[in-house]
C-alpha cells in the first residue's frame, strides 16, 4: 500500500472519530448534568435538599438526599437515581413527612411513597396504565402521566394517566382510597411496542423495600462499635429498624449494667412473662411493672419511656444528674407528667434528643437501632 493511500485511510478514520465524539458531545450536551434542588416545607422550618455529588456517572445517588431542621438531618432518603432528578420529581406533604417521588423514564417503577424516608409501596407502570399503546420512550420523568394534583390539606394525590384513568392516593399509607379503572380494558404488552419489557426487568434500587435487618446508615457505625464492645445482647442483632419492645429494652439496659457491674442476682417476678433480663432490670429499678404483677414485655417501647428508662440506667451507673436544660420542645405538653424530668434529663446529658429541634415527640415508638445510639451514650458517659 503506498503510502499516499494509507495517508488517506488516516484521515478518513481521523474524520470518522471526530464525527463519532462530536456526536457523542452533542447527545451528551442535551442531557446536562442535574444540579443540587431544595424543596421547603409551607411554614419554612424544614428543607429538602438533593445533591447529587460529584459521582455525576453514577447510577444511583446514595445517602445524598435528605430532610434537615435548623441544619440538623432529620432523616436521609438513599438510592434514589441521579438520571432525571429534578425537583419536578417530588411531591411533599406540607412538613415533609410523606413524599411521592415519581421515577425516571428508564425505570420500571412509576412512583413510590415514602414516609421519613422509608419507602413505604410501589407501584409499577403496567399496574397503572390499562393501554400500554399509549406510552412512548421520552425524557420526560412524566411520560406516563398526564395530569397529577397534591391536596396537601388532606395528604391526598390524584393521577390521571395517558390513557385517562384516575387514581387518587393516601401519600400517608400509599394506597389507592379509589379509581376509575371500572370496565376499561387492560391491553398487555405487546413485544416491540415499547423499548423496555416490564417483565424482564429487574426493580431499582430504591423501589426494594429495605428490611428491618438492615441497619439504617447513620446506625451502621454504632451498632458496629457495640457489637465490638460485647454489649449487644441477641435481641439487638436483627431487626435494626423495628420497634424495640420493653422486654428488649430490660435486655440492653442489664447487658451493659452488667458489663459495668456485677452479674445481678436479685429478681422481680411477673405473671406475664419469665424473661430474665425483665426480672433484673425490674429489681435495678430500670423498668417497672404496669400493675397487678404484669410487666407487657411485647408492648412497644415509646421514646418517653425509654428516656425513662435510660435516666434510671444512669442514675445507677453513677452518672451526675446535670441542670435541666433551657431549651424547650414545640410538644412538651404532650410529654406524659411522669415522664417530664427524665426527657429533660436525657436531653441535658446529651443521651436522647428530640426528633428535629423543635419536638420531641413522646408518644412516638423506638427502634432497636435507637436504643442502641442511646445506649452507646450511656456507655461513653460512664467511661
């Protein structure tokens, strides 16, 4: 081949690269990259913010996302995908409790319901949509959507489809209160007729409803350290995100008095349960029967009790009771009057705060993984 001619091939293949790439840059440029949003909750004391952080590539935003109160995290929402997050994506209760948040066009989930940051239900698009000729590949996070409404009065979401079928949603449950489907006929998926099979496809990340085994992220690292720690009783290695109950609370409180003390050996009985671990805890004077010698270790734990709970495991580990704090809860007045002086107490001692800044909400129920966060504290101010 003389060399004029492979001259010539050069060229043609620099030509065609630089095609290719400027092709590439020019696709590349209609999709910019998306940008950090803040959605504020009506009365201005909550934010949302979103970032996506510098892993602009990536598939899925991690931990990135998340509810703030005077600066400090209320609750963190993991998973959900960079492609397409925009603001428009989000639909927020007034306080931003509940939201729904509506899937890119690549995914096939339509939408799904939070609450704190928890997914609550999903629903696919083929579950939704009854003529599936009426759906078409765009860019759009919408695409299948035609008209949606948020009555934030009523926590209420109505959503009418491509094909002109109603449903109005609960965004505090997730559920469908009704619809219009009535007689309108369900045409499946025809091969061909769309770019993705629903089907086949597996569901993203964050549409995979997260197990109570799995620890929240902000507990990952604690539960960690108490496991290593050798203070973390059996109860405590599952079930991360359920409601601890009072019988596993006198579990964790013995486990780490032990650890400090001497084995206990006195005892108070119940008629209602045999647990060990309540029958010391009771005779420390940690917990306390609910009366006629019944103790309901199955009841769920709530966050006053355990604030009760964890002042008393204090006192007898001999930690200095503090001044009470001037700092007050929006909801104080519906902390129960026995209970009063020890959320206080835990708040001074730094071992339990509120839910945000303002409220401490009393009657709420607390995790395994709460429990241990708090027990942790303890710990530390012992040593």
């Amino acid at each position: 081949m003389s060399i004029l001619n492979q001259r010539k091939i050069a060229i043609v293949v620099l030509l065609a690269v630089m095609i290719i790439f400027g092709e590439t840059t020019v696709f590349a440029d209609s999709f910019p990259p998306p940008k950090p949003f803040e959605i504020w909750s009506e009365d201005g004391s909550r934010v949302f913010k979103w970032d996506p952080g510098p892993e602009l590539h990536a598939s899925y935003a991690t931990a990135q996302a998340g509810v703030y109160q005077n600066g400090k995290l209320i609750y963190s929402v993991e998973n959900l995908p960079i492609v397409n997050g925009s603001a428009r994506s989000f639909l927020f209760s007034k306080d931003l409790t509940y939201f729904v948040f509506t899937a890119p066009a690549q995914q096939v989930v339509a939408f799904g319901f939070f609450k704190n940051g928890e997914l609550l239900r999903y629903y696919r698009i083929d579950e939704l949509v009854r003529d599936m000729t009426v759906i078409t590949y765009t860019a759009s996070i919408a695409f299948w959507v035609k008209k949606t409404d948020l009555d934030t009065a009523n926590n209420k979401l109505t959503v009418v489809t491509r094909d002109d079928i109603t449903y109005v949603f609960d965004i505090t449950t997730g559920e469908i209160i009704s619809d219009t489907v009535g007689n309108a006929p369900f045409i499946p998926f025809e091969e061909g007729s769309w770019q993705y099979r629903y089907n086949e496809r597996e569901l993203p990340l964050w549409a995979q409803k997260i197990s109570d085994d799995t620890p929240s992220p902000w507990a990952q690292r604690y539960i960690d350290r108490a496991g290593e720690l050798g203070i973390l009783p059996a109860q405590f290695r599952s079930g991360f995100r359920s409601n601890a109950t009072r019988a596993e609370f006198a579990a964790i409180a013995t486990t780490i008095y032990e650890h400090f003390k001497s084995p206990v050996t006195g005892r108070v009985f119940f008629t209602d349960t045999k647990d060990a671990n309540v029958e010391k805890a009771a005779y420390l004077g940690i917990v306390n029967g609910i009366g006629n010698d019944r103790f309901a270790p199955d009841t769920p734990l709530t966050r006053e009790q355990a604030a009760v709970m964890l002042t008393r495991l204090a006192r007898i580990l001999g930690i200095s009771e503090r001044a009470i704090s001037s700092h007050h809860y929006s909801d104080e007045s519906e902390i129960s009057s026995w209970a009063y002086l020890d959320v206080k107490q835990t708040q001074s001692l730094g071992i339990m705060s509120g839910s945000g800044e303002a409220q401490f909400a009393p009657q709420y129920p607390y995790t395994k993984e709460q429990c241990i966060v708090t027990i942790l504290r303890v710990y530390d101010l012992v040593n």
